[in-house]
C-alpha cells in the first residue's frame, strides 16, 4: 500500500505499518516453512545415501537412525529425533520430485548420486501430476508428514490437491483424512 506524502496523518502511518508487517511477517513465516521443509528433505536424502553408500553402513545397521539421532541431539540439532529421522526418510522417498525444486542455493547440500540422477520419479497420471515447486510453496512440512503417511498414491495426491485447493490447514487436512473424504 502505498500512501501519498500530503495525505499522511498517524492513523494512515499506523495502518500502513500494520499492513507491511503483516505482509512481510507472513513472507517470513512462508520462507522458514520452505527452508524447514528442504531441510528435513534432505536430511532424508543423505539417511537414504548412507544406507545405500556409506562406508561404515553395516556398523551401524538397523540401529543407524538410533545412533544418529543421539549423535545430533549431542550436537544439539533440533527435531531429530529416531522416529523423526525416519519421518525425513520417509517424506525423501515419497517425494523424491522434491529434488527438482531444491533452489540452486542449496544445490550443493543434495547429496551427488541424487543431483546426477536422470532417473525419471514414479507419478500416478499425468492429470494428476503436481508440480513439485507448487507442493512446495503451498504445503508445509507438517502437511507432507500427514500426506506421506498414505500409502495410496492417488489418494495422497487428491489430499494434496484438495488442501491446496481448498486452503486447508494441518488440522483440516488431519480431519479430512480421518473422515476418509476420499473414500
């Protein structure tokens, strides 16, 4: 909103700085959603290379995400805990398209054997498709997290066209799903 210089008073200064703030507080909260989200997407990209890659994987075993998870709560990294870290890995091979939206920022963080991938991702069908930068700008990771739990592929994606859609927050999407709208 732009306000002209002789028609300023303060009740004009007091709504025009309520309106930036707000527009530009919910831009932040949108970014730190985003960030949050490629965050714990490729957390789960490098559990996956790892199991698949690393050096030292059968020392570790089925106890990998244990050892990890007491290994960043000792460093201090928030929100790892085991049953977290196979949420991330769970979300990375539900959404492996994520990759492609991964600004060029963070390229340098996607683990190498998924930045050279030409591999094409499994979608259901092409009317179905969404584009990953457009689940990525209206879903936020507590979202993906209701989303990844279903195991039905078209079901997953009518939820996320219809949160989209409809603007549904976690709570909505959460009772929509217990209802079993897609059913």
């Amino acid at each position: 909103m732009v306000v002209e210089r002789n028609k300023m008073d303060f009740n004009a200064l007091v709504s025009t700085i309520r309106q930036v703030h707000k527009h530009l507080a919910a831009r932040a909260s949108r970014a730190v959603n985003i960030s949050l989200t490629f965050r714990n997407w490729l957390i789960g990209a490098y559990i996956a290379e790892f199991e698949l890659n690393g050096e030292d994987r059968a020392k570790y075993g089925d106890n990998l995400l244990q050892d990890l998870a007491n290994h960043l709560k000792e460093l201090k990294v928030s929100n790892s805990n085991r049953r977290q870290l196979y949420d991330y890995l769970k979300f990375y091979r539900t959404y492996p398209q994520i990759r492609r939206t991964v600004s060029a920022q963070l390229q340098s963080y996607v683990p190498e054997y998924i930045a050279k991938s030409k591999k094409k991702m499994p979608t259901v069908s092409a009317q179905l498709l969404i584009p990953s930068e457009q689940l990525i700008d209206n879903l936020s990771y507590s979202k993906f997290k209701l989303l990844v739990d279903l195991d039905d592929e078209t079901k997953r994606t009518f939820y996320e066209i219809e949160c989209m859609r409809g603007n549904w927050s976690v709570r909505e999407l959460n009772r929509q799903i217990g209802s079993l709208y897609f059913e």
